[in-house]
C-alpha cells in the first residue's frame, strides 16, 4: 500500500469512527421522543377516562448543554394540550443562583395541564451533597410562582385524580409515611417519586398503583440488553420504562428530557404521553 492510498484509508476510517461520537453528541441530546402509552388507575372516575397526562422529568437547567432545548421542547410538548402534567424533579443541575436565573427563564414557558401540574423536587435540587436546603427552597418557590403544586410528602386531588408526591429520597426532606400513613387506598391513587429505588423501602403501606419516576435518564448512553453503564440507582433493574414490581404496584421510569453531561447514545430525551384509563 502506497503512502496516499494508507492516508486515504486511514481519513476514511477516522471519519467513520467519529460520526457515533457526533451522534451522540450533536444530534441525540436533543432528539426529543414523545412516548405514548396507556396508564390504566384503579378507581379513576368516568370522566377522567382517556384524559391526557404528561410525565416530564430531570431538565437538569445548568451549564452543561444548552438549555433552550428545554423550551423548544416545551413548545412541542404544548401541541398534545395536555389535561394534567407532572414534573418529576430535578430542574437544575448543581442549584447554584445562575441555575436558578435560568430556571426561571426556561419554567416561563413551561408546559401546563388543562386540569392541573405538579411537582416534586429530585436529589439535584437540593444543591452540593444534596444538603442545600436553600437551593431546594428557591427552586420550590420558582416552580410554585410559574403555577405548579409543588408536594414534599404531601397529597392532594384534583378532578378526582389523587397525586401522593414524595420528596427526594438522597435529601434531608425525605419522609413518604408522613403522607403514606393515611392515604386512601379507596381513591384514584397516583404517586410521584423522583429515585425509583424508594420502591423497595417499606414506606409503601400496602400501596397498589402506579408511580412514575425519574433520576436514572435511562443510562443516556447503554447497548440495549447488553450494558447500561451508568446509572445512579442501587437496583440495576431500574433503567427506564415500564417495571411491573409484581405486587400490585407498577412503576414507570422517565428517561429524563435534559441530561447530566451532553451526551446520549441510544437513549433519547424522552417526554411521556399517557392516556388515562380504567383497569
């Protein structure tokens, strides 16, 4: 081989080993998928039958990447004209007052539900050590302030639907029996939990439903059935999507709509639409 010809394959290959790296760089972190799917409640009313609510999770606003994807994906979103939207944590990525400025540009266009929007906080809201009690407060007040009912160990119901929100489970907030001791199991039950891994704490109370979470982005980067490098849980078996936790409980996994770091592969930002029905 002539010294040309070596140089020409070697390009060749070089450009061909950089477009996986492009890809998951440039074009995945911000190739939104609107996943559609059924969440069937127990005791859900006849008037909340095939009622639209949408799951965003973990919008990480910070300088990792850029943000105004957030917006534009907000725009998208407020296309399905949702009935109810929840947002399960993690707004900022380190709570610092810059996180906090452009949290409330990017939740000035937030999406919102006909019939209401709710919050809870995730582990990045509470700032460094996820101890920054000050940071979870102005976050919680930015959110409260653009409409949302933000819950900390709380319930409330809304058009017959009853949303039970935890706080995060690394914070010093972390207390689900404050809410769980006395829920109705009689209610059309919905629970919000940032980490999924509060699954397999007993703070459950004989709870059957569904929860809906966030925190692990689904590994962003993972070759399906053979690794998933990444993930911040105890419990591998919460990557992403829906986990049936064979007691009566389902869970579902939000694969996150920003990311820690800008990069995915495999594993795009995901919005969730479900359909509400009857089981």
């Amino acid at each position: 081989m002539t010294r040309k010809k070596f140089l020409k394959r070697l390009l060749q290959l070089s450009a061909v080993g950089a477009l996986p790296f492009l890809y998951s760089w440039q074009i995945e972190p911000f190739w939104v998928e609107f996943v559609k799917r059924k969440l069937p409640i127990k005791n859900l009313p006849e008037e909340l039958e095939g009622k639209t609510l949408m799951q965003i999770s973990d919008l990480h606003v910070g300088n990792r990447f850029d943000w105004n994807f957030l917006i534009e994906s907000f725009e998208k979103a407020k296309e399905y004209n949702p009935d109810f939207v929840m947002y399960t944590g993690d707004y900022v990525n380190h709570g610092t007052p810059e996180d906090h400025k452009n949290l409330e540009k990017v939740m000035a266009k937030a999406v919102y539900g006909k019939l209401g929007t709710f919050g809870i906080l995730g582990n990045h809201d509470y700032g460094k050590n996820w101890k920054d009690l000050g940071s979870s407060e102005e976050i919680y007040q930015i959110l409260k302030n653009n409409g949302i009912t933000m819950l900390k160990n709380e319930q409330t119901e809304s058009h017959g639907l009853n949303i039970i929100g935890f706080d995060d489970l690394w914070s010093p907030n972390f207390d689900p029996m404050k809410v769980m001791k006395d829920y109705n199991p009689e209610k059309a039950n919905l629970v919000l939990c940032h980490n999924p891994d509060v699954c397999d704490k007993d703070v459950w109370n004989g709870y059957q439903g569904w929860i809906l979470s966030g925190h692990t982005h689904g590994g962003q980067c993972r070759i399906p059935g053979v690794i998933t490098p990444i993930l911040p849980v105890e419990n591998r078996k919460y990557v992403s999507g829906e986990i049936d936790l064979e007691d009566g409980r389902m869970l579902y996994i939000n694969r996150a709509l920003g990311h820690s770091y800008q990069v995915r592969f495999m594993v795009r930002p995901e919005i969730t639409v479900f359909k509400l029905t009857q089981t």
